[in-house]
C-alpha cells in the first residue's frame, strides 16, 4: 500500500484529555518560571500551537501559546498576562531556537509566536509535510486519526480565545492540539523518507522561517467577499469608503471587521446606496440584518454618502493595474494564444509529474510562478525559477518541463478552458483543523 494513502477502515480512539492531564493555565511570571524549569529539563523536539481570537478580535495576536516536549511537560501559556517583550520570553525563545520546533500549518501562527519574541530556527510543519508525503486530508484531525489512530474533538475550533477565564473544555481542547504532535511529525517523516522527500520537505521549512514579511496589500478593500459582483466603479469608491471606515473603527475597538458590518452588507450598500436608517434597514433585511450592525448607522451612512460625493475622476479602477500583473488567463487564448499555448503544455506537465510524485502541483510548483514563467518566457527558466523564489528541490523537477514547454507554438489538444485554468487551481493556503 502506497505509503500516503489511508487505510480503508479506521476505528479511531477519542482523545479526552492529555495523558497528564489538562495543565493549569501559566498567567504568572513564577508559573512560566516553572514551565521553563521543565521544558528546559525535556529532551527533543518541541510541539507548538496558538490559539488566535480570529472573527471576534482585529488583531491577530496568539491569546493561548501550548508546548509540549518529550520529557519536559505540557504547558499552556497566556500570552496576554504578560507584556512583551519580557525576559521570560526571551529565555523562552533561547530554549526553542535550540531545537526543532513543530508547528501543523506554521504559516499561520509564525507571524503571532514572532510577535510575543518566538522566533524558532528550525521547523517541521505536519500540515505541509503530510501534503508533500501525499496524504488527502491534512487537516491536523485526519492526520492523527488516519496516522495515529486516534480522534481529536474540534467543536471549540471558532470560539472566542479572548475570553477570560477561559473554560476548562476549551483548556483541554486546546492541550490536546499538541499532545500527539511529535509522534505525529515522526510518522510524518517516516513516510516522506521512504518516499524520497524528506529533503524536499526540510528545504520548504526553512523557506518558511527565511522569508520575508509580506508587503502591505495595495488596496486591501479589494478582497472584500463578492467583489467580482461588482461591476460599477462608482459602487467601487462606496465600498472604499465603507471598508476605510470599518477598518478605522475595528482597529481602535479590536473587533473583526466583521462584526461590524460583514462584507455581504458592505456590497448591498453600495448597490443602494441607503441615505437613512430606515433605508438601509430595507437593504439589509433581504441578507439576514444584524442589530450591531446599526451601532454605527451614521458612520456607515457618511461613508455612503461621502462614496456618492466623490468625483467620477478619482473613483477606483474596476481592476487594479500594476507592473507585477499579468493579463486575466480567461483572455490568453484569444488574445495571446502562444502565451496560452505555454501555458496549457506547462500545466499538462506539472500536473504529470505531481500524478506520479504524488504531491499536490500546487506545491510541485507556486501557480503565480507557472504563470509568470510562461508570460515572460525567460531564456533561463532555472534562473527565472529562482528569482521567483522557487526551491532547488522545485526547480530541478519543474525546469525541464516548463523549459520543453515554452517551445510549443500551440496549445494542447485537451487543453482547459482559460477560464478553468484560472480557477481551477488551489493555491497554497494552509489547512489547520
């Protein structure tokens, strides 16, 4: 049997609570103290997770830290407790950069455990290991149960972590997070050895830890949730206006944008364009209206007005131009048939290779880099490949492939519709639960 795939039956164990049992949540200096004196005392790896308030708070600050290690305890950190940076924390971080650090989807909670002073040097992530081993489900459930054989509980996965006290439940929801997370990451590796993958895995890890920060979004109010529904720039400059003030006022309360006024209402408003309270009433009921929605009526209704007020010279473009961009797949084949036909033998390849690797192509090959590499047709596609920032492990299986490609003159037979293409693909996005 393949090494990733699942076995057809199993009967897994519940998971009640660590083996040790559900540690006292750490709010002390003399408490972190101790867990230090423990963790310190442990030998091996160390098994990391953070909860976020995330849909309830503005900042994405970690509010529960949980580490466990062989030999030294488990240990569940309140981060807020204390203010940072602290010294504790410092030795706390001396104490992780001496070993391996495992996280399961570390690209989202790097950016929180970095921000309370926790910059680990080396990593393991079982979310993109498992997904580079092969295996179909990489959520951190599937994976203990499937490689462990046992049952993790995920009802507390969206609650509010802000809350003080926090229930034991969600104590030992959260204990259980990293209570099988080395012997997870030694399955993990047995099964990405055995495949031959294991360097490749390593060298993702450390990508992960040596990049940079992301650069601030150009026009953020642009992810706003239905944008493509919109096709009226003066619509546009009134989802601007009412997507500035909501973050304004979700920035200095601390609470999701969200809850303010969700992105479906910010849409409905700058269809109608309501002028009072009871208008808007009438556009939101249709979607479901919530009461706090209308905490701020006159803030949103300014916002409304002033995206009405604004001259037709500086309403927002209907589609963001920068230097970095490249044309919308949909028009390639008709517009830029030699760049389409690169396109549609590179993907046929990469999606080859994946098949027989037994990895997701996304992860064989970013496809933002798949596609600038067939726009810009470089001589070098080694070169080209790494500027871009793809892996060594990456560039030796995909070069050939996309350097054979960039000769074809037309597109594959079989090729996808442009408008499949574009959005048939999955991205990178980490799965944590």
């Amino acid at each position: 049997m393949d090494a990733s795939t699942e076995p057809e039956e199993v009967r897994a164990t519940p998971l009640l609570e660590p083996l040790g049992g559900t540690p006292d949540l750490i709010n002390s200096e003399s408490g972190l103290q101790e867990a230090l004196s423990q963790l310190s005392q442990g030998t091996g790896a160390f098994a990391i997770d953070a909860e976020r308030a995330s849909g309830y708070k503005y900042n994405p600050r970690a509010y529960l830290i949980q580490i466990k290690r062989t030999a030294g305890g488990l240990h569940l950190i309140d981060p807020i407790a204390f203010a940072h940076p602290h010294p504790l924390f410092k030795q706390l971080n001396d104490l992780l950069r001496s070993d391996e650090v495992i996280l399961h989807a570390s690209t989202q909670d790097l950016p929180c455990l970095r921000d309370i002073g926790l910059h680990p040097t080396r990593l393991f992530d079982t979310e993109l290991g498992g997904r580079i081993a092969g295996f179909p489900r990489v959520g951190l459930g599937p994976l203990v149960e499937t490689q462990l054989g046992f049952a993790l509980a995920k009802e507390h996965s969206a609650v509010d972590w802000s809350t003080r006290p926090m229930p034991q439940e969600w104590l030992t929801y959260a204990a259980l997070d990293v209570e099988l997370l080395v012997e997870l990451r030694e399955k993990i590796a047995e099964s990405l050895q055995a495949q031959g993958k294991l360097e490749w895995a390593l060298e993702e890890f450390a990508s992960i830890l040596q990049a940079p920060p992301p650069p601030p979004r150009i026009d953020p109010w642009r992810r706003t949730s239905g944008m493509h529904k919109i096709k009226s720039r003066k619509q546009l400059a009134i989802i601007k206006t009412l997507w500035h003030v909501r973050d304004d006022l979700a920035r200095e309360s601390d609470v999701a944008g969200g809850k303010l006024l969700n992105d479906a209402a910010i849409l409905e408003l700058s269809v109608h364009a309501p002028t009072n309270r009871k208008e808007m009433e009438k556009v939101l009921r249709p979607i479901g209206m919530r009461a706090r929605w209308f905490e701020n009526t006159q803030l949103w209704l300014d916002a409304i007005a002033a995206g009405v007020a604004m001259d037709e010279s500086v309403w927002p473009p209907t589609r963001l131009d920068s230097d970095t961009s490249l044309p919308p797949i949909k028009i390639w084949r008709d517009k830029y048939p030699t760049k389409f036909a690169h396109l549609s033998h590179a993907r046929f390849g990469i999606d080859q290779q994946a098949i027989a690797l037994n990895i997701p192509p996304e992860n064989l090959l970013t496809p933002d880099f798949l596609r600038r590499i067939c726009w810009n047709t470089p001589a070098d596609v080694s070169a080209a490949l790494v500027s871009l920032g793809a892996r060594p492990w990456q560039i030796s299986i995909v070069a050939p492939i996309l350097t054979q490609a960039l000769l074809e003159k037309h597109p594959r037979a079989d090729a996808l519709d442009p408008e499949t293409v574009e959005t048939g693909e999955t991205g990178e996005t980490g799965e944590k639960v």
